[in-house]
C-alpha cells in the first residue's frame, strides 16, 4: 500500500498555535530576555544612530602614489643574500647571490642555474661579476668590500 503525503496550503496547524502561543506572551519573553542578556535584548533591538560626518572627507581611489625612478645599491643582508635595492622605497630589485658557508669559510656564490639557483641573474650581469663567484671574505676582505666592488662592477655606486 502507497500513502501519498502532499504539502497542503498554507501553514500547519501547529505553526499557527504556536505564533499566537508566542504573539500573546511576548512581553514576558523580552522581559525575560532583559532580565538574563542585563538588558541588552532591548538595547539591541533599538534603532541606532548612523555615525556622521565631521567636516570635510576627502577620498582619492587608486595605487600608490608613483615612485621616483629608483636608485639602486648593493646590500648584504643579515642572512648573507647580496641583493639590489631601491634607496627610496627600501624594496629588492635583484637577487644577486649569497654568502654561504663551505668548508669553514665564508664563499660568495653568484646567483646562477649552474650554482643551482633557481631564478638566476641575468646573462649580462652573470659575465660581469663572474670573477666574483667564489669569493673567499674574512678579515681581509668583508661583505662591504664585496658590496663595493658588485656596484662598482655593474656600475652601482
């Protein structure tokens, strides 16, 4: 045997015993309501106030403002990358190789597919600071001196 259940119009009878149930009681519910919440039940239901404008707002859209053309120098930072950088704005521009240590020694190693980097620098700049690969620092010569001679060489003073 099938019984066929359908929907029928409007709402069942124990919705509408219910919504009257709470129409009649509804002062007690929100004095109850106040009475646990210490009175915010009412407080939040209360229309409030939009905030207003003091004076005069002024909103310009858009990026930020353009930059001046960037000047360049030679950084080492403090976990041994030898990096590019803009002196007006403090952003990288080129990764240019780290300090790492081999053997003991402080080494730098250009920033090269064959040095196993992964974003390598370019073919103009890797001839350039070619005889620098490798580089041994110490006490002789120091991670300033290396700064110095990379911008000297690509012509970053």
């Amino acid at each position: 045997m099938v019984e066929i259940i359908s929907k029928r119009d409007g709402p069942r009878r124990e919705d509408v015993q219910v919504k009257r149930m709470i129409e009649q009681n509804r002062s007690t519910i929100v004095r109850l309501a106040d009475q646990i919440s210490g009175g915010g039940y009412s407080a939040s239901r209360k229309p409030r106030q939009k905030p207003q404008a003091e004076g005069l707002i002024i909103h310009v859209g858009g990026g930020s403002p353009v930059a001046a053309e960037a000047d360049p120098s030679i950084r080492v930072s403090i976990n041994g990358r030898v990096v590019s950088v803009d002196r007006n704005t403090g952003r990288q521009l080129h990764h240019i190789g780290d300090i790492r240590n081999r053997d003991g020694e402080q080494v730098f190693v250009l920033a090269t597919k064959q040095n196993g980097f992964f974003s390598p620098v370019d073919e103009a700049v890797a001839q350039e600071l070619a005889d620098l690969d490798g580089s041994r620092l110490g006490a002789t010569y120091t991670e300033e001196q290396l700064a110095a001679d990379i911008g000297a060489k690509l012509g970053i003073s």
